[in-house]
C-alpha cells in the first residue's frame, strides 16, 4: 500500500501466485524469495529496496536467524535497514520466514 511518501509492505512469505510453496524447510530460501516479492512490490509502486528504511523479520526457530540475516544482507547490501526479528511459535502456513517492509519515497502526491 502507498500512502502519498510511505509504502507499507505487509506480512509477506515464500509463496507463489498460484499458492504453491516456495523452498520448504529452507529459510534462507525463502527469505531471499520473500525479499524478491518486496522488491517486485516496491518497484509497482515507484520505489525500490534503497527505499526500505525498517523490516520486521518473524521466524518460527531462532537456529534459522543467522541464515535469515546473511540473506536479509546480502539483498541490501552495506546499509541495510533497520529490522526487528521476532520467534514465533508459528506462522500462518508452513513457513518458515514472514518479512514485512516500509519504505519512504519522494511525495508525488499519488496515492
């Protein structure tokens, strides 16, 4: 959703459009998948990852966080943005990584 300057990227995981898993079990997989998606995402809506200023990482084990942050890195390369990463006990689906983003764009007053 784009709100004047502000995007906001909800709740998103390793899923195709036709509802097929992507890279079961795999959480650096999916993080990269998922990141893909944002990115896709962001670029419909005028911006791109540069733009990213927060994301919100939700795994369901935490001996999945360190193969989520090198990916998480090696996608925003040397500034990332900022991010929080949850464990949670499940996430909806069988997966493994859900990411959220917000990005910050020049205000051309669309909406």
């Amino acid at each position: 959703m784009r709100d004047g300057n502000r995007i906001v990227v909800s709740g998103t995981t390793a899923t195709h459009a036709h509802d097929h898993d992507i890279a079961p079990g795999n959480a650096r997989a999916q993080t990269t998948y998922i990141l893909d998606k944002i990115a896709a995402t962001l670029t419909a809506l005028g911006a791109g990852l540069e733009d990213v200023i927060r994301t919100r990482t939700y795994l369901t084990g935490e001996e999945d966080a360190e193969a989520v942050s090198r990916a998480h890195c090696r996608v925003f390369g040397t500034y990332p943005p900022t991010n929080t990463t949850y464990v949670v006990g499940k996430l909806v689906g069988d997966f493994r990584v859900e990411i959220e983003a917000e990005a910050l764009v020049a205000d051309t007053g669309e909406t």
